[in-house]
C-alpha cells in the first residue's frame, strides 16, 4: 500500500528497504587488535587513522573494533572505509578535548572553526556505521567543566566552552547508522550536514540527565537533509532528541550552506526522557514534510517544540506527529525563542510560519496540552488539525485565536491532577 508524507509526497521504497550489512559484506576487515593497536586505556588515535588510510589506499574495507575497549581522538573515515563495533567492544572517545582537531566545521546553524567529532565523515557515498558494540564518547568530564564554567558565567555557550561531537558526517550519501549503543557524548550526539539517504537503524542513543548533566547531547541534529529515515531507535538525552536545523540569522535563508531539511520519517522508537521528542529549532530555516510515527514517550518536557527565532525566517510545515502514546510535559509548544538573539544590520525583524501541522490519534499524560504564545509580529500560526486524541492534563492551555484555520476532530481533554 502506498504511504505518504504530510504534503502527499509518495513515501519512496527506499524508505522500507532497512537491511543492514553483515561485517563480512563491507569489506576487509582491519582488526584494531590484529595491527598493534592494544585495548590498554591509552589514546592510539594516531595508529587508528593510520590503519583508515591504509583501508582507503588499499580499495577500501571496515575498521573492526574486537571486544575491549579502544580509546581514541577524533578520526576521519574516507571514501569505501566502514566502521564495525564487534558485540563487547567499544570505541571511546578521549576525555581530553585536546585529543581533537579544531578544523572549519558545521555548528549551530553556522560554518566555523570548531572541534571535530569522534568519527567524522564528509563527501562520501555509501558509508556505514554498525555492530552490536558501543561508541562511548567519555564526556564526564567535558560535562563537568561546562557546568561549573556556567556557575562563573551563566551566559556560557557551546562555543565558549568547547566540545566535540561523538559522529559528524556532511555533504554524504547512502550512509547507514545501525544497531549500536552511541553514549556520553561531550557534545551533540550525532549530527549530519547537508546529506541525503541517510538511516539510523535500532540504535540506543543515551546521555544522562543526572546526576551530572550531560550539557546538550541532542540525539541526532538533522542540519539541511533530504531522505532520513530514523527507525527502531531508543533515546533518552539531556536535551532534544530529534532535532532539525538549517541556519539562522536575519539572512539564513539566502546564504547557499543553509538550506531546507525534507522528507524525514521517524518510527517505532521508543524515548526516555529528554527536551523535546521532535524540536524545530533553534537554528533551523525551513522544514518540510516531517512524519513522526507509531511512538512511546516514558517522559520529556515537549512532544513538538517550534523554536521562534525573531531574528531568523522561519517555515515549518507540513509535520504530522500519529499514533503516539506515554508522559510529557507539554504536548505542544510554540513560543519565542530568544537566545542569543541578533539581528545584526537588519531594521525590519523577519515574518516567520508554522502551517500544516497535524496530531492525531495520541493518548497522553501531559501538564499541559497547549503551550503556545500567539505574536503576529513575529511568526504567524496556521492550519493545524488535532484528530482522535486522548489527552490528561492538569492544564488544557487552548485558546480559540492562537491558531488561524484550526481543526479538531474527535479530541478530548481531560483535565485533571497529575
């Protein structure tokens, strides 16, 4: 049966089509072990990145991590080497941000010097990441400085306090994210960057929230992508889960390394807690065709989150969250989102939009089931549909003017003590 996203785009096979590589089908295999590189608590990213250029020079193959414990800086994968963590092994990040390059790179919605990843990957075509094992990035320590570095400064950003990514893969196609435990990330969890057909495969992607916070560990940042299908996944991060960005600023939409993020499905995962289920935002220009499906959500603060910038041009549309169950916070959330606002030389503050935006057939437990400021003079809201929903909150929180051309069917809300 033909299935569709929101705007009646035809949801291609590709998207069904989720098997993934046996180790033997990605070629030869570069044991870590079998090359002099010892599972003994010391930092070997040297000898790693050695043993992923011979792989690349010779035809290409798969970096295999045995079992153990493998620790390393950040690492550059070329065009035909995979990356394979056997069951019991791990590839752990080093605890020491000095361990990675700071080279021109993709944060927050800008192109800019900053550390690179754990694993970075960029301008490949079929790449694929995948075993039974664990990426560990060993980001207590990273966490720690940047919150006591929040005590003396409490407007210390990302960029301020330095830190990097546990996977970066940009400008890259076919790539296959699959069957790992990817945890302790200093920084962002995973993020891709202006790439196409890429899947994340029943991963367990984790960061705490206690009793250390883990400062920003987004489970995956999706950053001007088409084709991304998120599948089987389990997510629980101290901070957004699914996020989708593009750029910011008074004139994001006008500069060409921004962009639109498109045809996105995420289904059949399961969230622990975390900030939001699927965030639009903070630095995100246009979103398009998003379809979030057959979910359980044990506990976060928003189901849907659209991020307000005023200072940058926004267009989400056509979102369809359905048949999505369990405990937040919020169900919906839409307000201003003012960090680090800047308008730079622009004197007229830019039009943003949310339209074609769609819930239905959900049963949750919620505080509140609206959180939504209306302000015409900064983004305008319109042509939502809320169908077949069970709903418990201790706040309702709808009123009839914040949306123009609303749309229930079949939607009760119950309000009542949590």
């Amino acid at each position: 049966m033909q299935e569709y996203f929101p705007d009646n785009t035809p949801i291609d096979a590709w998207f069904y089509e989720n098997r993934v590589p046996s180790l033997e089908e990605l070629g030869r295999q570069y044991v870590l072990s079998e090359h002099g590189i010892a599972d003994d608590g010391q930092v070997h990213t040297g000898q790693i990145q050695a043993l992923i250029d011979t792989a690349a020079e010779n035809g290409g193959g798969v970096i295999v991590v045995p079992a153990g414990t493998y620790r390393t800086g950040s690492l550059f994968f070329r065009q035909g080497v995979n990356l394979y963590v056997a069951e019991n092994g791990v590839l752990q990040g080093s605890d020491d941000v000095s361990d990675y390059e700071v080279r021109m790179t993709r944060i927050e919605g800008e192109n800019c010097m900053y550390l690179t990843a754990l694993v970075n990957a960029e301008g490949l075509d079929g790449f694929t990441v995948c075993g039974r094992g664990t990426i560990d990035g060993n980001g207590l320590r990273a966490w720690k400085a940047f919150q006591l570095r929040r005590k003396w400064n409490p407007h210390c950003t990302n960029k301020d306090e330095q830190r990097p990514r546990l996977l970066y893969i940009a400008d890259s196609k076919n790539v296959t994210v699959a069957g790992l435990a990817l945890v302790n990330s200093h920084f962002w969890t995973n993020h891709i960057y202006r790439c196409e057909r890429v899947k994340f495969l029943n991963c367990r992607i984790c960061s705490p929230s206690a009793p250390v916070k883990a400062p920003s560990t987004d489970a995956i940042d999706i950053d001007v992508c088409r084709d991304v299908l998120i599948k089987g996944c389990y997510m629980e991060v101290n901070d957004d889960a699914v996020v989708l960005k593009g750029g910011k600023g008074p004139w994001a939409s006008d500069a060409p390394e921004n962009g639109a993020n498109e045809r996105i499905l995420v289904e059949d995962c399961e969230y622990g807690f975390c900030h939001g289920c699927l965030t639009c935002g903070s630095e995100s220009v246009h979103n398009r065709n998003v379809l979030v499906r057959r979910i359980k959500v044990r506990s976060g603060f928003n189901l849907l989150w659209l991020k307000m910038r005023p200072d940058t041009p926004q267009l989400y549309e056509y979102i369809t969250i359905e048949d999505v169950e369990g405990q937040i916070t919020n169900l919906l959330n839409i307000n201003p989102w003012t960090q680090f606002y800047d308008l730079k030389d622009r004197t007229d503050p830019p039009l943003s939009y949310a339209e074609h935006i769609t819930v239905r057939r959900c049963s949750f437990d919620c505080h509140r089931f609206f959180c939504v400021r209306k302000d015409e003079t900064q983004y305008r809201l319109s042509d939502f549909t809320f169908a077949d929903l069970r709903i418990r909150a201790k706040v309702n929180g709808f009123e009839e003017d914040m949306i123009d051309n609303v749309y229930f069917d079949d939607v009760a809300v119950e309000e009542r003590p949590l």
